[in-house]
C-alpha cells in the first residue's frame, strides 16, 4: 500500500466522518440511511434498478482501482471544445463565447447541475475582529457570517462561515487567497510542520487570506441535500434530476464570498485565488470555471469529478462518483454514467472544464503516487491541462509548454495552464512556494 502521512491518516478519518469527529454512532447510521434512501429515490427517478460498483482505492483488495498505465486510455479521443455540437469549427474568441454557453449546457445537465435562477441574496455581518499574530506576522482576523435569506422557506437557516485575514499594515488593498476550508472538530489542532504554513507564505507577500467553510453552505452527505442552500431553495423537497449537488452549492457560496469581498476597501476584488484540496480541490476548479470574477485557481489533488479525464481508467472511476457516498456532489443526472451508460458516453470531459477558465490562470497540484497513491490520477490531470491548452492559446495565452508527463517535482509554470507534482501526500503544502511565484506574476 502507498505510504501515507500520519497528517494524511488523520485528515482521512476527519473526511470519512465529514468533518465532525463528534458524531455519535447513532447520528451515522441516520445520516447513512438518508443517503441510501435518497440515492435510491434519485436512481428510481433515473429509471434504474442498479449501478455498477466502483473500484476499491486500497491496492491490495481483489477489485483494486487500476494504476497500470498501458491500461488507462480504453478511449481513443476526447470532445473536442473548439467543436460546436454542429461540428463547426471555433476559430475565433468571438465564437469561443457561444461554444462556452454549449460546454456549460453539458456540464449543468448531465454532471454538476443546475444552479436555481432564484437563489436567495446573503447578508455579510461581521461578527469579530481580532489583532492577533500568526507567526512573525501582526494580522487583522476578521470573523464573518454570511446570513441567506430565508424567508421564502423559513424552515431552514443557512449562515455561510468565513474569516478572513489581512495584514495590519495595509496601504492599498491586497490579493487574497480564499480557501475551501475543512470544518475541524472543537480541540483538535493540525499537526505542526517545519518552515512557514502557507498562511505566512501569503503573509509574506504582504498578501491576505479567507478560509470559507463549504459544509456550512450545503452539507457534504446526501442526507443533506433537503437542507443547506439546495434544500433552502428546494423548500425542503428532494433534488429534481438536473438540480445542482454541494460542488456547484460550495461553488455558489465562494461566489457570495466575492460580493463581501467587492465591498471590503482593504481587499482587492480583482486579484482573488481560489484553492482547495480533495473534494474542495474539485470545488475549486468548478468555483474558477463558473466564477469569472476570480483571478486564479490552486486545484490540489482534485482528481475524478474535478481536474482528471473521467474517461480515463485509472484510479477513482465515475462508478466511485456516482454511489452512494459521493453522488450528492453532482447532479443525479450523473448516476446514470454507471449504469447504463459509461463515461465514454459524457458529453464533456474535465479538459473541458479547465478550457472554461481560460484565459485565466489555473496551478494543478497533485503528490506523489508513492506517497499520495495513484486514486486522484495526477497523469489524468495533467492531461487535461494539455487538451486545454488550444483554448487557451485561442484566447492568447499559453498553456502546457509540453504534452509528455513530466517528472515528480518538474514545474510547469512558463504558461496559464500550470502544472507540478510535489513528493509529498495528499495535501497541496510542498506546492504553495512555486504556486506563489507563479501567481506573483499576475499580481505584481
């Protein structure tokens, strides 16, 4: 089995039990059965009795997930995004426009749903503001609540959680890297690592950072999705097949973030990163293609539903996406690519999905498969960065200087599309010096 961190091993159990390591067995077992319940009312709406299992992700289990590559591409092409649904060619930025209204349409439809049109206004309060010291750094902490209106429906309440921290000393207002934050249990501290965090990084720079709690916008289980913003907007009733799932909903709050932050004198709203990791990492990069306001994305270790070619067979497969324990990320239209179509049959892939935020800059970091595992597919993404290279040289930028894989530690950083696979685990921290220089270049 790979090795793994004991940071990794602890942020893995934190994952498996959403973030709240508080829960009582009996709390489990409720949410476990709304999921199946819920999973099973959406593949009755589907017209389906069954799906196909996914592989396993332990590489020692009879049905582990493939990590040989001569097995990895079954297909033998891609959708191309500068080809309309007609066939036509897009030859110029003018028509990229409207072949983008087209890879939306696929991606709303069959994979991260729709977003309501009648999505409620959030009213920001600040809730606290604290002088404090993070490292060799003097900060401005700023504790903030973004209250939804509810009072269309209520029954539900959703106030969205964000800091956000600044330096003290500001003479013009500074870049602000936001982060999908994990919702830690109460007394539980991440482990201390050498050198400075990636807060003091950004410090350094003379730079601020927010961390923005998805899970307070839209929980991270099915059990959920009659709650947060989705059940909110629904009034409490189950998701319609295109509805939006928490990627899109997490998506949607970030964008509510950068309304707070257009009002904020000390921050400047055009110079905003985006970052996450895991299932934050396919947040991010669903937050930077449909949000066009922010600047930059830091996609860590996004892997299937986010930056790796789902067509691809090699680690986590859309069968994994599409279960019980992952499906409330995406529309319950995609449920149906396990069963009875396949990924091969998706109108659109995750090179497409990196093609819609071009021009802008996008760093996709993964680890390494000796330490990380080989689940999030770090080849699948960076070939993703390479099939979106020609929109992105369209629009006039650049993207991968390179189609061949390049070795553990090798930074890609000469174009818009970014590209480096650090030696550690499943975490983006050995990639924050290099993602820093190449955003500096944006932001000097």
């Amino acid at each position: 089995m790979a090795k793994t961190s004991s940071f990794f091993l602890l942020l893995a159990v934190l994952i498996a039990t959403r973030g709240d390591a508080q829960w009582s067995q009996e709390e489990r077992d409720r949410i476990n059965k709304l999921n199946q319940e819920d999973h099973q009312l959406m593949m009755q709406l589907l017209g389906l009795t069954e799906i196909r299992p996914g592989p396993s992700g332990n590489p020692q289990a009879p049905n582990a997930a493939n990590t040989d590559e001569s097995k990895a591409t079954p297909y033998t092409s891609l959708p191309d995004p500068l080809l309309f649904n007609n066939g036509t060619p897009v030859k110029t930025a003018a028509q990229w426009e409207k072949r983008k209204l087209e890879i939306f349409e696929d991606f709303d439809r069959e994979i991260y749903g729709r977003v309501p049109p009648n999505t409620p206004a959030v009213a920001w309060e600040v809730v606290s503001v604290k002088d404090t010291m993070n490292g060799d750094f003097s900060v401005k902490t700023s504790q903030l609540i973004g209250h939804v209106d509810h009072a269309a429906y209520p029954a539900i309440t959703v106030d969205i959680e964000m800091t956000l921290t600044l330096p003290q000393k500001i003479s013009k207002p500074v870049p602000v890297i936001m982060e999908f934050g994990w919702n830690f249990p109460m007394r539980w501290r991440p482990p201390q690592q050498e050198g400075p965090t990636w807060q003091q990084q950004v410090l350094n720079k003379g730079w601020g950072y927010a961390i923005l709690v998805p899970t307070s916008i839209q929980a991270d289980h099915g059990a959920g999705l009659c709650e947060g913003i989705i059940g909110l907007v629904n009034k409490g009733q189950p998701r319609r097949l295109d509805d939006w799932g928490a990627l899109r909903a997490w998506a949607w709050g970030a964008s509510r973030a950068m309304d707070y932050f257009a009002t904020n004198p000390d921050v400047d709203e055009t110079r905003i990163v985006i970052e996450g990791l895991s299932r934050y990492g396919k947040a991010a990069i669903v937050t930077l293609a449909y949000e066009p306001r922010i600047a930059i994305g830091l996609i860590g270790s996004s892997g299937a539903g986010g930056a790796k070619i789902l067509r691809r067979l090699l680690g986590e497969q859309v069968e994994n996406l599409a279960a019980s324990g992952e499906y409330h990320w995406f529309a319950p239209n995609f449920i149906k690519y396990a069963g009875p179509l396949t990924a091969m049959d998706l109108p659109v892939d995750a090179h497409q999905l990196v093609a819609l935020c071009a021009p802008r800059p996008v760093f996709i970091s993964v680890g390494s498969p000796d330490v990380e595992g080989q689940w999030v597919d770090a080849k699948g993404m960076f070939l993703a960065g390479v099939h979106a290279g020609p929109v992105y040289e369209l629009l006039g930028a650049k993207g991968l200087a390179t189609d061949i894989f390049p070795p553990q530690e090798t930074s890609l950083i000469d174009g818009e599309i970014a590209f480096r696979q650090h030696a550690g685990g499943h975490t983006v921290g050995p990639n924050w010096p290099t993602f820093l220089q190449f955003a500096e270049r944006y932001f000097q």
